[in-house]
C-alpha cells in the first residue's frame, strides 16, 4: 500500500528485506500519492456531474480503500495544528513508524469510533462555544471520507457559498456582498441570517438520507456520542463541531438555501420591479439582498424557516434582523454600508475594538518581557488583522490602529520605569527610522539579533481590490485547473 520513491524500492530490491518502517514512511513518494487522490476526485467530480450516483458510490468507495488515501488522510491529521492533541484515547501518532501503522489501520471492517472528548473555547460573545475532539483513528478517517465527499459538495454546492470550500475565502464574500448592493439601482434592504447553534442542531435523519457516503460510517460518527468531565453523553442531533468532516457535512446541509430563496420570489415578477434577490453565504453565516422590505419578511424569511426547519435548523431571532442598507449591517468582520449613494466596506467597529483588546491583554501578559520578545509577540496579531481587511475601505482604520497600538505600548513602556522621564524612555525604546520618528523598535544587542526588531505597522499594507472568484468554478474539475493556478499566483 506504499508508495515509495525509487531509492527505498531499489533498496527493498538489493537487500530482499524491506527497510525499516521510518525510513519507509520518509521516502513515500507524496508527488504520486496526491497523484493518485487528485486523478480519483476529478472522476467523482465528473460522475456527479453527469448525475451518475451509482458511479460517483464505486469511485468513494475505491477511493477511501487506496492506499494513497490512507496515506494522505493520515499526513493531514499529523501535519495539521491539532497534531498534537489527543482524542479520548491519549494517543498522537507523532513518529513516521505510528503513522505508517496508522495508515494500515484505517479498514472499514469492524470499524467503531470512539466518543469525542468534549472541550469549551470562549467565543466573542463571551460565551463557550463546545468542540468534539475526536480520536486521531478516528480524525484520520474522518479526512479520509472529506477527501471522497469533497468532490461531490463542490459540484452541488451554491454558486455563492465560500465558508469551508477549496479556493474560497471570506474576501470572495464581500466581494460578492459588494456586487450585489455597490449600484445606485441595487436592493435596499438585507436580510441578516443567524442560523442558532448550526452544528449542534442538524438533523440526524436528513442527514443519513441525504448525505451521498457510506451510511453506516456516518451513523456511527453521529452517534458517538462525547466524554465531558469524565461522563459519557449520548449524541441525538447535531455534527461534531471540531471533526474534520462536519465543515463539508454543514455545507451539504446548507446546499440549495439559494435556491430556495429565488423559487419563494419566484419567476413571474413585474420585470420594471426586479427582486433583486442576491444570497451570499459564509458557512452557516448569509445575508439576502432585496428590493423591498415586505418581500423579504413576507416571502424570503419564510422560505428560509422551512428550508432550515427540514434539517433540523432554525434561526435566532435576536440576531436575525431586516436592515437598510443606509443603516449599514455587519458581516465576515466587516461592516457594509452606503453614505448617500456610496458602497464603503470597512473593518467593522467590533473586529478593530477586538484587536486593541488583543493587544491590551498580550501587552499585560508581558509586563517582564523584553521589548524584542514584545513587538515579535504583537507582530503577526497585527499584521495577521491588518492582511485580512486590505480589501476593503481600511486606510483610515490601519491609521487608527497604528495610533492607538503605539499609544498601548508607550503607556506600557512608561509603566516599566515609572521614575524615568519621558524624554528618557523615548530614547529607550523608540527611535527615528528615516523621517519617521518614535518607532518602537528594539536594540539588537538586547535582542540577541543581527537586526533591530521593528513593530509591524499596519498602514504599511497596500490596499488591493480582491477578484472574486467565479460561481462555477470546480477545484476537483481539470478544466478549471488553470483558472485556479492563475488566481494562486495573482493573489
């Protein structure tokens, strides 16, 4: 089931005896294994595109029992952020011996998963949001089944859904939001959507008669249930937010909102008075453009209800709101809005209040550190925000930001000499680079450095207009190979 690069055959040839299962894992040859995953998805690309289902079941099939699926299910869960947290079981697979075993693992006869461990994370609410970590096995089978299910949910998916897709990105969404509202003759009124707990709710019934996979796999990962404080918890509804899987399982679910809205408009208006109905959707977060406010609460709103109430869904009616487009709403972090008869998007109030709070609480966390050890700490949460928003109408806030960062650190850095002079601690820790002055900068010799570390400003970032990527475009179909390897290199 190896695939390994010509070195480790020949030496396999030479000696008669395999090499040693590190060095086997090591060699594999990775090229041809994404190879041999990649040519499989295009074919279940294309069978789903011809709506051959039967053929579409035998190519998962043929796919989640190939080696090079194994191979690459497992590289992913080793590879990814969560690599080194454990499942209820306690076990990781962090040597290339482990991994190779676990790729022989993975069969499909016999196979029971194990309950999630359950952990909480804050949300910007301030309330806990819950996560399910599965075992790594588990994980690893988990990536096996997304790669034989991605195919098919990108084929149907919404031509405006960017949350959790290949190629896709928040920016596309805006962009989106930006084309159906920017003209002077566009809708008026949006529609916020707020789907109340998505993941936890699904239907377990839609689902399993929905779902095109293996449907005893999927009824067992359903119904694991989770291990919260040393209790085991059954699961009745929901998918596991934190597997590998439920993004693509949510997306599915949410597949034909879209479509849905435009029959509840339906074909027969007045063509002087278009609907101009746009659905632009982030995962489980979607606005919905239209022409009138009673068309949207009389028609759309309703049609989302029963389109969500079919699967289990509903939404939450504190955060499900009707807005002029005059008044402005929030989305992705950014915040859509005409002034007169201008569309400016801009980093919204809360994603800008939320970063100086990062700030504050990373520059008290560091009252003792040294100033390198504090612009390394502050520079990629900076630099991180400022790239997210550089599509968008943010010079002004990149300037706010800048300001108000600087003033945070010359309070901190008067904080840690409250007997010095100002003019002392300027000379200290900020410094003149070219025409600008009171840059906080470190000395490199505290540093331990060959350069002087700088704090990264965020009004260094260029602002550049994203091209939204086009509603048909199919990562797993050849035929779009090249418009994606343009849009890579572009970005």
């Amino acid at each position: 089931m190896t695939v390994l690069a010509s070195g480790a055959r020949a030496s396999v040839a030479s000696t008669g005896a395999p090499p040693a299962s590190d060095a086997i894992w090591n060699q594999i040859n990775w090229d041809h294994v994404v190879d041999g995953v990649t040519r499989l998805q295009a074919r279940i690309a294309k069978a789903t595109q011809a709506g051959r289902w039967n053929k579409a079941r035998a190519l998962q099939h043929l796919l989640t029992r190939s080696g090079s699926g194994k191979l690459l299910a497992v590289k992913r869960v080793t590879e990814n952020a969560g690599k080194k947290t454990a499942g209820v079981d306690g076990r990781v697979w962090a040597t290339p011996m482990s991994k190779l075993k676990a790729a022989q693992s993975l069969v499909h006869r016999g196979y029971q998963p194990l309950p999630l461990r359950r952990v909480y994370i804050p949300k910007g609410s301030g309330k806990m949001r819950p996560l399910g970590i599965p075992t790594m096995h588990d994980r690893a089978m988990q990536a096996l089944w997304s790669m034989a299910l991605a195919p098919v949910a990108e084929t149907t998916a919404d031509p405006n859904s960017y949350g959790f897709r290949q190629g896709r990105s928040t920016a596309d969404a805006i962009e989106q939001c930006f084309c159906a509202l920017a003209k002077r003759t566009s809708a008026q009124w949006v529609l916020e959507g707020d789907i109340r707990g998505c993941f936890d709710n699904i239907s377990h019934d839609w689902l399993l008669e929905n779902i095109p996979m293996d449907v005893s796999v999927l009824r067992k990962w359903l119904r694991a249930g989770y291990v919260d404080k040393g209790s085991l918890f059954p699961t009745t509804a929901g998918t596991p937010q934190g597997g590998i899987i439920s993004p693509v399982l949510a997306n599915m679910v949410l597949d034909g909102l879209e479509a849905a809205v435009h029959r509840a408009i339906g074909p027969t208006r007045n063509a002087r008075q278009p609907a101009k109905v746009h659905v632009v959707r982030y995962a489980d977060d979607f606005v919905v453009t239209c022409a009138s406010k009673d068309m949207l609460e009389q028609h759309v709103m309703p049609a989302v209800e029963k389109f969500l109430g079919e699967r289990g869904l509903q939404l939450a009616p504190e955060k499900t709101r009707v807005t002029h487009i005059l008044m402005g709403f929030d989305f992705l972090g950014q915040n859509v809005r005409k002034y007169k008869a201008k569309l400016l998007i801009k980093p919204a109030r809360k994603s800008v209040a939320s970063l100086l709070t990062k700030v504050r609480d990373t520059l008290r966390k560091n009252k003792a550190a040294t100033q390198s050890q504090v612009i390394m700490t502050l520079n990629p949460i900076i630099r991180g925000w400022a790239m997210y928003h550089r599509h968008v109408v943010a010079k002004s806030t990149f300037a706010h930001i800048d300001h108000n960062v600087w003033a945070l650190l010359r309070r901190w850095a008067k904080r840690r000499h409250p007997k010095k002079s100002l003019h002392w601690v300027k000379a200290r820790y900020f410094h003149q680079h070219g025409v600008r002055d009171w840059i906080f900068a470190a000395d490199p010799r505290e540093a331990g450095l060959a350069y002087a570390p700088v704090l990264f400003r965020a009004m260094t970032i260029p602002i550049k207009r994203h091209t939204k990527i086009r509603g048909d475009a199919n990562p797993f179909d050849p035929r779009w190979a090249d418009y994606f390897n343009r849009r890579k290199y572009a970005c």
